[in-house]
C-alpha cells in the first residue's frame, strides 16, 4: 500500500480534478474522444496498429519500473524517449503522410467548404465513356489482354501521370485495346481517363501492402487496391490469367464483375446530376469480393 501511495504521489499529484463540469468542458471531452476514435480506426487500417502494440508493451514495462521504483530502467526510458519520438516519426511517415493527404483531400473538406460549386452537366464521366472502357475491358478479357485502367474522381492523378505517356485522346473501346495490345510500346502499366481523354500510359501505381488480398493476385491487382487506398479513383483490372474484370475503389478489391457489376461501381464517381439516390442504393448494396 505505502508503494502504491508513493507512486500516486509521485505521477499522480499533478492531476486535477475540477470541482463542476461546464458545458465547454463537455464539448471538449466529445470532441477529444472523435479524434481519438478517428486515430484508432486510423491506426487499426494501417501497419501502425502492430507498432502501437509494441508501444504499449513497452509502455507497460515502464510502468511496473516505476511502480516499483527501478530507477536504472527509468532513467534509459527518460533519456530515450526524445530521440523515440524523431524515430517514431521517420518509421511511420509513409502512414503519417497518407492520414495528411487523406485529412487534406478535396473529398474530406468538400462536406464543410465548398470549394467546387461547378458540376458538369453529364456528369464527371459521361455513358458513352463509361460504356467505351466497359465494352474495352470485356472485349479484352474475352482474349487475356490485361488491362489496369485508373479512373480520376476529386484527387489529382498528375503525380502519377507523370510517370508515363502523355496520349490525351478521347476515349474508345479500339484506343485502350490497341493500348494494351500485347507487345505494344504502352501496354506496360496503366491508363488513366480524366473526364472524356485518356491522359497517359505506362503509368507506374503504388502496390497495396494490404495483407488480406488473396495471394493469388498479381502485380496489376495489387496496382488498383494500391492507388485506390492513396486518391479517391477508381481502377479496372482485366486479369490476363482468367479474363475477369474486377473493379477497386476505396481500398476494396470486387473482383470478378458482369458489365452491369462494373457500370454499378462507376456510377458511385460518375457524379450525374439527380444520381444521389442510385449512387446511394449502389454504396448500400455493395458487397466485397
């Protein structure tokens, strides 16, 4: 009991405990607990949750130290944790970047400040685009060509068009064949439509680390899931093994898809006037693959 007294008054006196709660105080604690639950969901998505287990390890360990005083442990802890906390930020800074970028992006900020007032009236992509790369993906997969086609939503792609072709040709069904015809110069990589133009080929995507993906799944697949984690895109597959068409988007792989799968899939970014409601009815009976 005198070890627990001496621990309370040690790391606990500094604690305070007001005498009434006022209605700030109440808005404050909810705000808090959002953004801690936010961390967590975070954290839990990402390759962060098996680093915070190891933190809170240690973190407990350091707490017995100090509960039964062994000053050698909490003396290395003391003089440690500055130089944790750089190294905490250079081995999480792919995690750390991508929660920014996910904070910072159009699609967050659009629900509070409307920065883009402007819609077009067909829509972000128009049905006879849509159905120009659905006609391409199946002609393609009735064949084996394979085929990744990265679809722009709010997020710029410009970072990873410029890793390719400029082509900016309107889209059809006979251009993204010969694209991705076997041998051809562009086949390699991926295509990525903005509006009505194919704007570049070659395009090299970030890889999914996602553990959950079957490990049957090649390079292309894990390509989509990759670039739909980091931009709000959606990306198309064709597998050059099986001929399936599978669609990514959000961080979820659908794979095997008819055309009515994949044109359901395009009309949650297709932003149509008065296509809430479908767009809706689509997100509420979706279902991974």
């Amino acid at each position: 009991m005198g070890r627990f007294t001496a621990f309370a008054d040690k790391y606990l006196s500094e604690v305070h405990i007001p005498n009434y709660i006022k209605a700030t105080d109440i808005v404050e604690i909810l705000i808090i607990s959002f953004l801690v639950y936010q961390i967590m969901v975070w954290i839990k998505n990402t390759r962060a949750w098996a680093f915070l287990k190891g933190v809170l390890v240690i973190l407990v360990f350091i707490g017995v130290a100090a509960f039964f005083h062994m000053t050698t442990i909490l003396w290395i802890a003391e003089n440690v944790i500055s130089v944790a906390a750089i190294a905490v930020v250079i081995i999480m800074q792919p995690e750390l970047r991508k929660a920014l970028e996910q904070l910072g992006s159009k699609n967050f900020l659009s629900s509070v400040l409307p920065f883009d007032t402007t819609r077009k009236e067909g829509g972000r992509y128009s049905d006879r685009t849509v159905n120009e790369i659905i006609r391409a993906c199946f002609e393609m997969g009735r064949v084996r060509t394979g085929a990744l086609i990265v679809m722009e939503q709010t997020n710029s792609l410009a970072e990873y068009e410029r890793t390719g072709i400029t082509v900016d040709g309107l889209v059809t069904s006979q251009l993204l064949i010969n694209i991705f015809e076997h041998n051809t110069p562009l086949h390699d990589g991926a295509v990525i439509v903005r509006g009505e133009r194919v704007t570049s080929a070659t395009c090299y995507l970030p890889l999914s680390d996602n553990r959950d993906l079957s490990k049957e799944l090649g390079t292309r697949h894990r390509a989509a899931v990759g670039i739909s984690e980091a931009t709000d895109s959606l990306t198309l597959v064709v597998s050059e093994e099986t001929g399936y068409v599978s669609v990514a988007y959000k961080g979820e792989l659908y794979r095997d898809l008819d055309a009515d799968g994949v044109r359901e899939k395009i009309a949650m970014i297709q932003d149509k006037p008065g296509g809430d409601e479908k767009r809706h009815r689509v997100r509420k009976g979706k279902s991974k693959v």
